[in-house]
C-alpha cells in the first residue's frame, strides 16, 4: 500500500503549476507521502513490539531488572568492579617487576604463588565461619563493612606507592587483608542475592551480576594499563579506592528487602557443623562441589602462571598483559549474557558439565601454545567456559539449598571454590621447577577432566524441574 501510495504522488505533484499554490501543494503532497509511508510501517511492525515499552521487553529478558533494588545493587557493584579490576592485573604486574629484579623465573613464580595463596587463605579458613555469620546477621550491613575495608585496604596501597614504600612484604599484607574481608564479604553478597531478587529472579539475577562482573573484568584492565601508563600505579590504586563508595552508597539506600528466615541459635560451632552435615549429606549440592573444587584446585593454574607465560614464552609486557585478562572477562561476559537470557528455558546441569568440557579443552591448548595472539583466542573461549560452568553452579546450588542454610552452603561452595585455588595456586607456582610451565598447566587440565568425566552422568540427573517451570517475573 505504501508503495502503491508513492506511485500516486508524482501524478498529483505534477498537475501542480509553478506559482505560490504549487509549491504549497507540493508541501501538502510530501507530508502526505510521509504520512503514508508512516502508516504502512506501522503495519509491518510486530504488533508485540508496539503493545510494550522497550523497558517491559527488557524486563522480560531479564526479569531480576525489574526489581528497583537489584538495579541499585548492580549499579554500585558495577562501578566498585570497574575500579576493583583495574587495580588486579596492575598489582600483579608490579609484583611481576618487583620479583624479576630480585631473581629468575622461578622466584617470580614463587612470588606470585605466594600474593594469591595469602590472598585466598582466609577463604579457605574463614569462609564456612562466614557463612554462619550471613545466616544469622544483616547481610547488608556485612557487605557494608567488608567494602569500607576494601576501600582501606586499596588507599594504604596507594599512600606506600606514593611514597615509594611499595614492596613485595606490603603487598602480602595487603593481600592477607583483602583476603580477610572477601572471605566474609563472599557468602553473604551471593546469599544476598536471594533478599535483594526473590527466588523467582535468582537465576536472572546470578546471571546478570556475572555479565556485570565481566564487563568490569573487560573494561577494568583496559583503564588500569592506561592509567598506569600515563598517570602511574599509586593512580590505580587511589581510583579503585574511591570507587567503593558507589556500592557503599548503593547499600544503605536499599530498603524493603525480601524476608528470610534468620538464624537465631548462639551455639556458633554446632551451627557451623550443621551447615556442613546438610552440604555433605545433600547429593546434588554436594556433587557440584566436588566439580567445582576441581577446577579450583587445577584448573586454575594458567591464571596463576599467566604473567609468566606472557613475558617469558610470548615474549609480550605489562600492556599485552593486561589486553589478556580482559579478553578473559570478554568470553566471560559473552557467557554471562547467553546464560541470563536462557536462566528458565535452560538446563543449567548441561551447561555446567559443557562449560567445564570447553574449559579442559582450552587450557590444554593454552599450556603448549607459544604464540600471544593465539593464546588470546584461546583466553576467549575459555573465558565463555569458565563463566558458564560457574554460573550453572551456582544456580544449582542456590536453588537446591534451604532457606535457612543459604549462608552456609554459599560459605561451603566458596570454601571450595576459593579455598581449593589457594592451594592450587601454591602448587602452580612450584610445579613449574619440576616440570615447566607447559606441563604444570597441561597436568592441571588432565586431572579437571577426569574429575568431569566421574562426575557428569550425576550431574546430569539432577532434578530442576521446578526452576525450568517458573514463568515469566516482573518486580515483586
């Protein structure tokens, strides 16, 4: 019709003269040819896309969105990260510097083995006690006080790389610090999740708290090496400092919060061997714990290895560094996107089992490749791997797991999920004396796999029927 409209115009436009009434009616003509085209595009547009607002069609897609908390939340969270990963790769290549001065590659991997195990530590030690803490206390108010520490902790690492005072003791401190607050900070923000989304949103709201967390991975290093090319480290590290306001301000603006049943027993070590007792005797918790420490455990020691493999196999520095990490958290934010739009029409049993099974095959290839652009391709993919076996496992997890222990089992999986890569760290930075890098990578993957092949057909069978069936979510 609009065609046959436009047709038309040209014989009425021509019995027009030339005079004053002509070029009006050559106006009135356009306007009415654009009137014409107009309705007839309103009939090809899907009568779906014209019925709701863009917003409602966000929604939709992503329904933990439609809650006015989560996008507080997300908001200050997303801003802290930015900072947060602009200061992680600039760290550990300072670290890099500073060990290479002082010996060969073997001391620089002890080096970075050593910041990662102290940082990670009190994961291991801490994390379950944590755990009955976010089941018994405000989780708010522990995040709250966890990223004031952070943002201590980032601002005393700026004052020593002012002074000149940066050195390879001060940044094991410091590591141990941050280590103490993540360690507490971990469970209750993941168990946080459920106040802040309500259950029918969790998966949606994991989901999209992973793409988040890798759009900062993506963006964060990209600014850090930037920043320390033209401004130096101490910029870094103030920056992230000050970007931990956003999330503390995020906090104590959220109100009206879901309720959740509180734990109100005082007897601290029964509560925390009750939570164990419920994680081991729960099968299908238990299971994903088990492929998630393996990954932990050996898996991990490429990220471990990674400056080393950047300034002694590829040859490359801090800047290629850098592009590295974040291509890492460009796979990842890939995953994160596909796994929020498919969180209820999804398996996530499948998506575990397949994300760790790209894993395997990635890092193999990554352990005895010896060209920087290829490893960079191979990063992506196993980027898009690792965030899908992680938020597959944490779904599961979450949604398996009873109200009143969610503190608890968010405290066990983040034992073994950070706990199991301070030792997997550790022994990454000594294998490399033994057996080289290639092969300290390379005997990581062989071990994850055999793990993936013994656990898969029970991961496989387990029943998430009732997250499958959960219909569509707008704001509770």
């Amino acid at each position: 019709m609009a065609l046959a409209a436009l047709r038309r115009q040209p014989a009425e436009t021509s019995q027009v003269g030339d005079n004053g009434e002509g070029r009006e009616g050559k106006g009135q003509s356009l306007s009415r040819r654009f009137s014409n085209l107009v309705r007839s595009g309103r009939r090809i547009i899907p009568q779906a896309l014209r019925s709701k607002p863009l917003s409602e069609h966000v929604y939709t897609l992503f329904p933990a969105l439609a809650i006015p908390n989560y996008r507080l939340f997300i908001a200050g969270q997303g801003t802290s990260l930015i900072g947060t990963w602009m200061q992680a790769p600039v760290l550990q290549w300072v670290v890099y510097d500073l060990s290479r001065k002082a010996g060969d590659i073997v001391m620089t991997s002890k080096v970075q083995a050593h910041v990662n195990f102290l940082g990670q530590l009190p994961m291991t030690v801490l994390v379950i006690i944590a755990g009955v803490a976010a089941d018994r206390y405000s989780r708010q108010g522990i995040i709250t006080i966890t990223q004031t520490w952070l943002m201590l902790v980032a601002s005393v690492l700026g004052i020593l790389a002012v002074t000149g005072s940066l050195s390879i003791p001060a940044v094991y401190v410091c590591a141990a610090l941050s280590g103490i607050a993540q360690a507490f900070d971990t469970p209750a923000r993941q168990a946080f999740m459920v106040e802040v989304a309500g259950r029918k949103a969790l998966g949606s709201a994991i989901a999209l708290n992973s793409a988040m967390f890798n759009t900062a991975r993506v963006v964060g290093p990209t600014i850090g090496t930037a920043v320390l090319a033209m401004v130096g480290v101490a910029a870094c590290f103030f920056i992230n400092a000050a970007s931990f306001l956003a999330i503390i301000a995020a906090l104590v603006a959220i109100r009206g919060l879901h309720p959740r049943p509180m734990l109100r027993s005082s007897r601290g070590l029964k509560d925390f061997m009750d939570g164990l007792r419920y994680v081991a005797a729960h099968g299908d918790i238990r299971i994903v714990l088990v492929l998630t420490g393996a990954w932990s455990l050996f898996g991990t020691y490429f990220a471990t290895l990674a400056p080393l493999f950047v300034g002694d196999v590829y040859g490359k520095g801090g800047k290629e560094y850098g592009i590295l990490v974040s291509l890492l958290g460009a796979g990842a934010l890939v995953g994160a996107l596909v796994m929020a739009c498919t969180t209820r029409r999804a398996k996530q049993q499948h998506f575990t089992v397949g994300g760790m099974a790209v894993m395997c095959a990635a890092l193999f290839a990554l352990a005895f490749n010896t060209n920087y652009y290829v490893a960079c391709a191979l990063y992506v993919v196993h980027g898009f791997g690792m965030i899908c076996f992680l938020i597959a496992g944490n779904i599961l997890v979450q949604h398996l797991s009873a109200p009143e222990y969610q503190g608890r089992t968010m405290g066990a999986r983040h034992f073994v999920f950070g706990g199991m890569w301070t030792f997997g760290s550790l022994v990454a930075g000594y294998l490399p004396k033994y057996i080289g890098l290639s092969w300290t990578v390379a005997s990581g993957v062989i071990v994850m796999a055999a793990a993936l092949v013994a656990c898969a057909p029970r991961v496989l069978r387990i029943d998430m029927s009732a997250l499958v069936a959960e219909g569509p979510r707008g704001a509770e």
